[in-house]
C-alpha cells in the first residue's frame, strides 16, 4: 500500500549536515578581465579601468612513463614520472 504525498512527512536532505559556513572572502584589487587580442593575454583593471597588476606565475610541464614487463604471466608494472617548472 503506497502513502498519498499529502501524508509523506518531509526528510531532512542528506547533504545538510555537512554544511559549513563560507570561507572569509578576500577583496580583490580588479574589476574587470578581459583577454588582449594580440598577446591572448589576461588585463585585470580596476573600477577606474587602471590596469592591475596581478603577479606573475610560471609555466610546468611534466611527462610519466610506464613500463610494463612480463607480459604473458603475471606482468610487472611500473611507472616514471618528472617534472620542470620555471
């Protein structure tokens, strides 16, 4: 015998418990980015429409090999992994 929907009792969802509250936010000094069509570069710009600057990052690059040896019975896997950043 089914319940009518009128007399289902609502269920607390389960995601609810792990709520917290948001982290405090930090104010960022721009408004406003937009790409420059010649270096497909980020411009960050303040509510004057002052360009910010926003620190400089570098680039990385990584490569993982495998090795597998003993392929007809019982293989041995392996693997190599780098990486270079500037």
């Amino acid at each position: 015998m089914t319940t009518p929907a009128t007399q289902l009792s609502p269920a607390r969802p389960w995601g609810v418990g792990r709520l917290a509250p948001y982290p405090t936010t930090v104010h960022r000094p721009h408004t406003t980015v937009t790409i420059d069509s010649e270096t497909q570069v980020g411009v960050f710009r303040d509510r004057l429409g002052q360009v910010v600057e926003m620190g400089k990052h570098g680039t990385s690059s990584g490569t993982e090999t495998s090795t597998n040896t003993n392929t007809d019975s019982a293989p041995d896997q392996g693997h190599d992994q780098d990486s270079q950043q500037d």
